[in-house]
C-alpha cells in the first residue's frame, strides 16, 4: 500500500528508509515558565489507522476488514 509519509527523492539526495505510519506518530511538548507559574501542553499526531488496530495503516475503511487486515477486529473503520 502506498502512503503519503513514504520518503520521496528530491533533487540528489534519495528517499530515506523508513516509513511513518499508524497512531502517535509525532508528538510535540510545549513549556511555558513566567514567574511562578509554569504550564506545558503536549499534542500527538496520528496518520490514518483503523480505529482499534492502530498500528495498521489505511486509506479507507476496507483496508481494515478482516479480508485486508488479519489483526483487526470486526467492524473497524479508517480513521482519516
């Protein structure tokens, strides 16, 4: 399956080996410290997924039957 997170070349370099896929993908953590008061915020990226099999990618809810995907569960739906 294709995916738009898959690594591409540009110009001369070549595309990196590695594929980023599924939930929590990224996260990013912000700090805030003004005088005594302190507060931090941390959001996660997700990339499609089937709504319980996270780890599965999909780029639309077939690919989380049980035909496409032997780890999903019943009725799952791709979260896009």
């Amino acid at each position: 399956m294709g995916s738009a997170s898959a690594s591409h070349s540009e110009g001369d370099l070549p595309p990196c080996n590695f594929l980023i896929r599924g939930a929590d993908v990224l996260s990013c953590t912000e700090s805030l410290s003004v005088g005594g008061v302190k507060d931090s915020k941390t959001t996660q990226f997700d990339l499609q997924h089937c709504s319980q099999t996270a780890s599965q990618p999909c780029q639309s809810s077939g690919d989380c039957s049980l035909t496409s995907c032997a780890a999903c569960s019943p009725g799952e739906i791709c979260l896009t």
